[in-house]
C-alpha cells in the first residue's frame, strides 16, 4: 500500500472499548502509519454517572453524579436526618425504578403502574424558609448545556409550588433575596433576579449579586412528566448549579415543595 490509499476493516460486530491499541507487526525501513476508529452508536445500558439525553443521544458524562449538595434547609444539619437528603439527588438512583437510560413515556408509564417511596429522593420545601435551594457542587468550572430533573408528576397536583428555577455560577452562593417582574397580559414572569453572596468554595468570595438563570419550570410541566429536560444558554459556565422552589404566593406561606429523585447535569 501506498501512503495516500485508504483501507478500511470492519469487525463483525461492534465492542465496547475505552482504549484501542493498534499493534504494528511488520514494516518497511519504519513504523508509520495514520489510523482511525469508526464509531457507532452505543444502544446499551449507560454505565455508572453516565446517561442518556433522551431516547437517541449517546451516553454522556452525568456531571453531577456522586458530587456534594447542600439545601438551606436547617433540618439537612441534623446528625440523624434521613428523609429527602439533599444527596440523594446525585446518588444515581431515581428512585422510581427507572434508570438513566429510560426514556420519559416509560418513566410516566412506571408511575402510573408502581407505587414509589421518598427513600431514595431529594425533598426541596419551604417548611423552615421562604426560598428553598437546591445547590451541587460539580467539583470544577465546565461548560453547562442543559438539566435533566427525575420527579413525580402526581406530587405536584394540589401543590402550592408555582415553578423551580435552575440556576448557575462559578462560585458558591446564599440566595438571599428573590424578586419577580410580572409580564403584562399573561401574568408569566419576565424577569426574575436571584439575589446572592459568597459562602466561600470554589472561589466563593463575598459580594451580593444574581445569579444566571438557566431555565424556569411551571407547576403544569411538573404535573406532565415524571423527566424533565431544559437547557441552558450556549455560553452556560459553572461550578454550581442551583434548583431554586417558588410558592405560588410567597407572602401567605401556602407550604410547597419539590422532590428531585435524580438531577442530571450534562
């Protein structure tokens, strides 16, 4: 063969691989060769902190798997806490017998035929405060292109919650104040500002500033399907991503609350 002709091999059958060695067994004067793989799409069970976007994509690096939570909720510091740990979240466990490679009609399929438990499932409410935040640490600053939510649509029926906003930023923060401006005619909100100061990590530091909003999620989507897909602006970049609950009226205390039984970060 000369240096300018292609030759392609192909196996019988695909394998699943991280590393490809390509050993040279003869050659003339030198080793020299240029080489290339063929990939294809992989149709089996993501492996651990992987999963699928929705029922086509690939399996992709879930960034939040097995990182640190943390919610602003007092009862998360107490030594024998159990229920609705913020961590439960990132466990990789959805909590609804669905893995990361279900797609969204078997999740709500699953629901519909299998009761769940809390067991296994972050709980976001206003119990113990007016704002509840949902905060994963992702360990370093990397490109942010969406969120995927593993809930319970019938949790949210005869629910005061009015939406969740996902947020983000490369420094840890307190969400300290939230302001709404309404739009005019069909009442949505417009803008939204999230109030925040350093709580130190990551480069944390002090200062009071918003937060970049990712996206906003109404109480009818919630009610919809048990996975949720947003994403985020193609110039996303954090170390934190946030999930932060809103009452329908915050000034009546009307209690809410959301339960994340998998947040996956991509």
């Amino acid at each position: 063969m000369d240096k300018e002709t292609k030759r392609w091999h192909y196996f019988g059958q695909p394998f699943v691989a991280r590393y490809v060695r390509f050993n040279v067994l003869t050659w003339r004067t030198r080793i020299a060769m240029r080489v290339g793989v063929i990939g294809c799409l992989f149709d089996g069970q993501c492996p651990d902190g992987f999963f699928r976007v929705n029922n086509y994509s690939e399996c992709v690096p879930n960034l939040a798997y097995h990182r640190s939570t943390w919610i602003n909720d007092k009862r998360h510091s107490w030594t024998h806490w159990e229920f609705g740990n913020s961590n439960y979240a990132v466990d990789g466990i959805s909590g609804n017998s669905g893995g990361a490679d279900t797609s969204a009609d078997d999740y709500d399929q699953q629901h519909q035929q299998q009761s769940t438990t809390m067991q296994k499932c972050a709980l976001l409410d206003n119990y113990f405060v007016e704002t509840p935040v949902w905060m994963v640490d992702l360990a370093e600053t990397v490109p942010i292109h969406g969120v995927v939510i593993v809930s319970w649509p019938h949790h949210y029926i005869d629910n005061n919650i009015e939406r969740l906003t996902i947020a983000y930023d490369k420094s840890a923060k307190f969400i300290t104040t939230t302001t709404t401006t309404a739009g005019g005619g069909g009442g949505g909100a417009v803008n939204q500002t999230l109030s925040a100061t350093g709580i130190g990590g990551g480069g944390g530091g002090g200062g009071h500033h918003s937060l970049k909003t990712c996206a906003r999620i109404g109480a009818d989507q919630l009610r919809r399907s048990s996975r949720i897909h947003v994403t985020c602006d193609t110039h996303a970049v954090a170390r934190y991503v946030y999930i932060i609950g809103f009452g329908v009226d915050k000034h009546s205390r009307h209690l809410f609350s959301a339960i994340l039984c998998e947040v996956y970060v991509y």
